[in-house]
C-alpha cells in the first residue's frame, strides 16, 4: 500500500498493490464526514476494470471486509473518544 494523500481529518488516498508498478493496483479513498455527534465514513475503490472490480468483490470478500472493518472500527471508537487507546 502506497499512501498518496493524507487531509486530516478528512481524506486518505492510497494505492493498493503488490509492487510497484503491479498492473493490478488500485487506488482507494476514505471520506471521513462530522455529522453532529457522529462521523459518516465513505470508502471507495477505483478499480481498473469491471473484471478486476467482480474479482476483488468475489475472491476476496471485499465489500464483507469493508463492512467488518468499520464495525471493529466502531467498537473501538468509543475507546478513543474516552481517551483510552
């Protein structure tokens, strides 16, 4: 993973790869939005192809991990908030 922006605490853009250079790499972005006393949170890939996007969808469960990420994510906000780590 190749970090390409970094706007806190709003934005992070990063490349997604094997290697430099990996044909198959793509980038994605994290939108992060206050609304009130919460933050809405938007991932999005740009993948190269719609082949590319069904593989990475079906062979490695992508929109499931997503979904998995934000919810440890949410589990472990409130420690933060707290001032905890």
């Amino acid at each position: 993973m190749q970090w390409q922006e970094i706007v806190p605490p709003e934005r992070l853009v990063y490349r997604q790869g094997q290697a430099p250079g990996d044909s198959d790499a793509f980038q994605s972005t994290v939108t992060l939005v206050e609304e009130g006393d919460k933050t809405r949170i938007t991932l999005r890939s740009l993948l190269n192809t719609k082949a590319q996007r069904d593989e990475v969808v079906q062979k490695y469960n992508a929109l499931e991990g997503a979904k998995e990420t934000l919810g440890r994510l949410a589990a472990y906000a409130p420690s933060i908030a707290a001032g905890g780590e």
